[in-house]
C-alpha cells in the first residue's frame, strides 16, 4: 500500500569527490539521514588522498547492499585499479594520493583485493536519470552529449566543461546563438573532479546548469551531498580535521 508520505520520502542525493575520507563520508551520511528509499549517485574519486582508501570503498560496498547506490568512474578510481590489476604505479599517480592508497592496501587479504577489483571495474562512466539530469564524474566534450564522446577518458578527465561553464557570459541565455550547445543536452549537469575551492568556494557551485559537487575533501574542504529536487545541501566538516595528524594532498 502506497502512501504520498512514502513517494516524500524517495530523494535523490548526489555525493561529491570522498579522497579516502571515510570518516567523513560516515559523518555526512549521518548528517544526511539516508534511508532505505533513498537513491545515493557518487561521482566518483573514492580514494587517493586520506588514509582510508580501504575503509572508504568496504563502507560504500557495504552501504550498497541496503541502498540503491549509482557509482560512477573517477579518474583516480582507474589509477588505484590500474595498480591492483596491472601494478602499474605512475609517479604521478604516486605523486597525487596514490602513495595513500597504496600503504592502505599494503598488507590487506587476497579476498578483500579481489573485491575492491569488482568494485573500481563495475564503476559507470556516466548516468543519465528520467528526469535528463545528467551525472559524471570530471565532464564530457562532444557538442551531441554523453552517446558520442569519442574518448571515454573524457568522462573522468575532463575540465573543459567546467572551465566552460565558469567563463560563460551570464547575461546570454540558451536561446542565444553563443549559448555552448553541449549544455542543452541536459537540464542539469552534475559534476566533481575540480574542486571548488580553487576559486574560495567551499559549498557546490552552479554555473550554467552545472553544479560542481567537488568541495575540495582531499584538500582543505568539507565533503558535501545534495538533494536533486530540493537543492538542500548536507556538508561534513573540513575532512583534514578528521585527519589531523595527516598532511593529506595539500
Ligand atoms: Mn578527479
């Protein structure tokens, strides 16, 4: 039996960049109140940063038993998979929260490696929802959409549709010829991947009808959520005084 209290209760949360902030990410669903009709969409970068890529990822493979979770690529997610499956280690990588990532698995069950594998190889490179909200990790730059990106690195490298986005005249409109035709394909747009807080932000930021959800946990910013619908925000604390004895990306 349906009742119009239940269908109140059915939200959409989207959920920015983690960096291996599980204390956090904890912290912000508590905040949050997740519920068991509550569809949770993450995009993407659950580790490299602070200590707990391992804690990070069994805490959203757990969650995923009980909610409906959307998880999404992010660039370091393939890195950290590159590693476990191919041991390959870029110093980049290294460089970029990879050294993180890599003592936290040191040590750890053949078992446990093996699922994590699962995990970082089931991620999606987007999700599009009924509602033509469209959800990726970094961006994408075919003017068409999603459907016909030729490189699909795109999805969790890209920074041009940020940086588009950010530098748009905001007094032309979609009507207008100048409008970036990449952006009428979707009513919203939700992105992570360059963080806000290179231009002082530390809440999500809309431009355009994009909102970038990546409030800078790897740095020096809290690790934030989103309802869809209602736009309310949920916020951890700065996740570096979760970690204070870490130096974290900085
Ligand atoms: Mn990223």
């Amino acid at each position: 039996m349906w009742h119009f209290y239940d269908f109140c209760l059915m939200r959409t949360i989207v959920i920015g960049d983690i960096h291996s902030g599980y204390l956090a990410l904890k912290q912000l669903l508590e905040r949050i109140g997740v519920e068991k009709e509550d569809k949770l969409i993450f995009l993407g970068d659950y580790v490299d940063g602070w200590s707990s890529a391992v804690e990070t990822v069994d805490y959203l493979l757990d969650l995923s038993t009980t909610i409906d979770c959307v998880f999404l690529r992010g660039n370091h997610d393939e890195l950290v998979y590159d590693w476990l499956k191919d041991g390959l280690d870029k110093p980049m990588w290294l460089a970029h929260g990879g050294e993180a990532s890599k003592s936290s698995y040191t040590g750890q069950s053949d078992k446990l490696i093996e699922a994590h594998k699962g995990f970082y190889k089931s991620l999606q490179n987007y999700h599009l929802d009924d509602k033509n909200r469209l959800f990726v990790h970094a961006g994408f730059t075919n003017l068409n959409g999603v459907e016909f990106e030729y490189f699909s690195k795109m999805f969790y490298w890209d920074r041009t549709l940020w940086e588009m986005v950010l530098g748009l005249d905001t007094t032309i409109g979609p009507q207008h010829a100048l409008y970036p035709k990449r952006l009428k394909n979707y009513l919203e747009i939700y992105i992570g991947h360059t963080p806000v807080t290179r231009i002082n932000k530390t809440k999500p930021v809309l431009a355009a009808n994009v909102w970038n959800m990546d409030t800078g946990a790897a740095f020096k910013g809290p690790l934030s959520a989103m309802d869809v619908d209602s736009k309310t925000i949920w916020q951890s604390d700065p996740v570096y005084q979760l970690y204070p004895k870490e130096r974290g990306r900085n």
